[in-house]
C-alpha cells in the first residue's frame, strides 16, 4: 500500500480529481494550504512595511491506494496539473503500513477502496 | 427651535456614532486573527461605557458653566437643566438635549481612535480604567477649551469646525504616548503577520467615511448652506487623500494598495474636519492632497526610524493628519465661506495660522504629558501589559475567553 502527497496549484484541481475518477481512483482527502518551491514565495507590501518570506497558496491531495493503483494515481496527478511552469508541483509517495475502514474493522488492502 | 435643523442633528449624530463600529472593523481588519475580538469590544466598550460617563459628569465638565477658561463646573451632571429647550450659546435652534448626544458621540470616538496605538498587547480592565480617566482628564477639559463658551482656545480665536484639535490631534498624540509607555508588541518590526482580513478594514474604513458626513456637516448644527459645504469638502479631501496615497504607493513602492488607499481616505477625512465649514470646496483638494503626502512619509519613514510600534497607526494618521489640518486651516480659512470663521493666511490673515498653531501647541502638550503620567500609573497600580504568554495566544482568548473565528466546525 501506498499513501501519496501531492502538491499541486489550486486551479488545476479540477482537472487532476477529473483524472483520477477516470483511474478508479475517486477517495481523495484535499486541503488548502500555503507553501513555497522553486516558484518562491509573492512578498506583500503594508503600509510600506514589506512583509517578508512570502507563501503561495497550494492544494494538497492526500490519497491512499493499493500498490498496482499507485502509477496510474501518479499518472493521472501529473497528466492533470502539469503546465510546464515552475511551481507546478510535487508527489510524495510513502509507503503505508496500516490501514482500517471504522464502520467495519475491516483492514489493509480491503479497507483501502 | 427648528424642525429641520433637529432632524438634521438627529440623523448626524446616528452617523457619529456609527463610525465607532466603522472603526472596529477598520482596525479589527488590521490585526492578527487572534485579536480581532479584542479590537471591536474595546470600541464597543467606548461606546458603553463613555455614553454613561458623558451623562453622569463628561457633559457637564466640556460644556457646562465656566471656570476660568479651564473647565465646566458640575452644575450640569447628570444632565441637571440639559431639556427640550434650545440653549442658545451652542445651538439656538435645536433642543439642548440633541445637541447634548450629538457631542456624546464625539466623546465616544476620540478614545475609541486611541487603541490603533496599542491594540494586540494591553488588558483589558486596564483599558477600561485608563479610557474612564483619559476621558475625564484629558478629552473633557480640552472639548472646553476649544468648544466651551469661555473656553480658553476659543477665546483665543482658534477655530475647529468638527474637531480636528479636541478629537484627532488629542486622540492622536495620546496614541503616541500609549506606544511609547506599552512599548512594541512581541516580534515587532520583523515577525508580524499581515493584516488578517483588509476586506473588513476597506468595510470600515467606507462606514467611516459615511458616518463622517454627520460629523462635519453635522457640526454645521443646523440644516443649511454651511452643512453642505461642510459635507461637500468633506467629501472633496477624502477623495483627494484617497487617490494621493494611491498614487503615492504606485510610484515609491510599485503598486497601488487597497490598504494605503483607505488609509489616505481616513487621512483626508481627518485633515478636513477642523476646516470642512470654513474653507471652500476647491482648497479642500489641497487639504487632503497635502495630508496623505504628510502621512505617507510619516508612516512608512518616520514611524521606522524611529521604532516605536503605533501598530495601527492612530498617531500617524490622526495625530499627524490632525495637525496639518488644524495648521491647515490656518491657512485657507475664508470668511467668504462662513463669517462667523476666520480667513487664513492665504486670505489675508497670517495671524490665523499662528493662531492654530498656538491652539495644536497646546494640545500636544497637555495631551501627551496628561497621558503619559495617567499611564505610568495605571501600570504601577495594576500593569498595562498582558503577560507574553497571553499575547502569543492572543487577546480574544485570554482577555475575553472568546475565538472570532473557527476552524473546525
């Protein structure tokens, strides 16, 4: 089981849940947060009183798959939120040890879908 | 007595006192999320707590009979004698009473305006006390030299319209004493957050220039020629400030900002308030122009050279502001506009502006020495300061055992 991370641009959400469904790959966890790559972050000025270490907000996509699901995961990730621009984004992919389904107790590759 | 000249005051004194809220969010919106709370129950702790205090004593000490120049007696204490009839040394055609709440919302603001100096650090029983006495000891006996009859300013032939010297200057330079005494918050210059919510700011910042039309041309007492043309410079400034900041921001740091564009509005709407009934429309354009240009520099150059932490700016946007245009004033004041007014320096009268400047002198002094040793004492008797713990939580949390926003549901 694989448990991967993905960083993307907001905009391209859309696109890469699009792509995932099409995989069999429709549970997702997504969160808003703020972060900086290569991209850097925009500086924002108040009152004249530069605010310095700026962020960017991203997207994040936490999703959790059996192992022959993981290349299509990342394939359909990348297909949906690459523009070829810095600050596209990354993948994370983690090896996951444990998993269960609460309303059942069920467990690991089971629970996983 | 005049029905339309009552409705008018009534209506602008509703205004006043709207902008007390107006200002919450405008400088609610400037602070960390944790202390968004804190901000807005201070203004409406001013407007509780300082309504009843005018009642009881605040009136009668600005207004009431008398006392060598210096102060009212306490014959008018809980309005005593305050009716339905005109008393016709402030306003002959309107009952004593409106005129009575129209200022109270005056007394209301000018502490209110004061936090922006020392919002996200102080406590909040201390604020409570400290507004009581700053109140009673500075505002009340300032509002008599300048509005009083008997007044010592006034007879001085100083001339504010709507309280550029008793609201904005006094306001302003007690803020720069309240930063200095507080001292700056924890992580300041270099580890603040930004402001955490502008949309609210630039929501109060348009409540106050609304309300501010009942505090200028409200201040004309009467529903006539010199409401509007007090309401019209009014407009004028603000509008002129507004744009002078922009462009200002433009040119020295790149981009136009919604903050600096709502800062110069409020500049402009504090520079015209001492002059909004006694200068013509046109001038108002180089009242407010003049104003942002000022503040501008102020706030981004002289507030960082010197490092003190007015966090919101109250001392360089009132305080400054308030005093280019009481100066202002001095200078295109035009009995043209008003007889009962003065004309200004490019009138003809040189001797007005040293008069305002005298009247601002004044001011400053007894406004910041007042202010200062009220504050020394308050924090030996029971500290001005919340702990650093309690300020890396937050105030809304620790003074008051609230969260203006969740996260989770």
């Amino acid at each position: 089981m694989k448990y991967i991370v993905a960083i993307i641009q907001p905009d391209r959400l859309d696109e890469v849940l699009q792509n995932l469904n099409d995989k069999q790959i429709p549970l997702v966890t997504v969160s808003s947060c703020m972060g900086r790559g290569r991209q850097k972050g925009i500086s924002e000025v108040y009152r004249s009183h530069k605010e310095a270490g700026g962020l960017l907000k991203k997207t994040k996509l936490e999703i959790a798959v059996n192992d022959e699901f993981a290349k299509p995961c990342i394939e359909a990730i990348t297909k949906g939120a690459r523009t070829g621009h810095v600050g596209d984004g990354k993948i994370f992919v983690l090896d996951l040890k444990e998993c269960v389904r609460i309303r059942t107790g069920e467990t690991d590759g089971v629970a996983i879908g | 007595m005049n029905s339309g000249d009552t409705a008018w005051v009534l209506a602008a004194s509703a205004l006043v006192l709207l902008m007390t809220p107006g200002l919450a969010f405008f400088y609610g919106g400037l602070v960390r999320r944790k202390n968004i709370l804190s901000v807005l129950m201070q203004c409406f702790m001013m407007i509780c707590l300082i309504t009843i205090q005018w009642v009881v004593l605040g009136y009668s000490l600005s207004f009431g009979p008398d006392v060598k120049g210096w102060i009212g007696n306490l014959s008018w204490m809980g309005l005593n004698g305050v009716g339905q009839e005109p008393n016709a040394d402030y306003a002959a055609t309107i009952p004593h009473q409106v005129f009575m709440i129209f200022q109270a919302m005056f007394a209301i603001i000018t502490p209110a305006l004061i936090l922006g100096a020392f919002a996200e650090r102080m406590k909040f029983s201390s604020f409570c006390v400290f507004s009581l006495l700053w109140a009673t000891l500075v505002y009340d006996p300032i509002c008599h030299w300048v509005w009083g009859v008997g007044g010592m300013l006034r007879m001085q032939g100083a001339i504010d319209f709507a309280g550029g010297t008793v609201v904005h200057i006094n306001a302003g330079i007690a803020a720069l004493a309240t930063a200095l005494v507080l001292g700056r918050r924890k992580g300041y210059p270099d580890r603040m957050s930004p402001p955490h919510n502008l949309p609210f700011a630039v929501l109060g910042a348009g409540l106050l220039w609304f309300g501010w039309f009942g505090f200028n041309a409200g201040s004309a007492l009467g529903a006539n020629g010199l409401a509007g043309n007090a309401f019209i410079t009014t407009h004028i400034a603000a509008s002129a400030a507004g744009l002078t900041w922009a462009l200002l921001d433009w040119k020295i740091n790149n981009h136009p900002t919604m903050l600096g564009m709502i800062t110069g509005a409020v500049a402009g709407l504090v520079a015209i308030t001492p002059a909004a009934g006694f200068v013509s429309p046109v001038d108002a354009i180089w009242i407010g122009a003049g104003v942002s240009i000022i503040c501008y520099f102020f706030v981004s150059f002289v507030k960082v050279k010197f490092g003190y932490d007015d966090s919101l700016d109250a001392f360089g946007v009132h305080g400054i502001g308030g005093i280019w245009g009481a100066l202002a004033t001095g200078l295109w004041a035009n009995k043209a506009v008003n007889s009962a007014g003065a004309d200004g320096l490019f009138y003809g009268n040189p001797g007005q502006f040293l008069i305002q400047a005298k009247a601002v002198l004044v001011t400053l002094v007894y406004s910041f020495v007042v202010t200062f040793v009220l504050l020394k004492v308050i924090d030996a008797v029971m500290g001005l300061r919340v702990s650093e713990q309690d300020e890396t939580i937050g105030l809304d949390l620790t003074q008051h055992r609230e969260a203006g926003y969740t996260i989770i549901e």
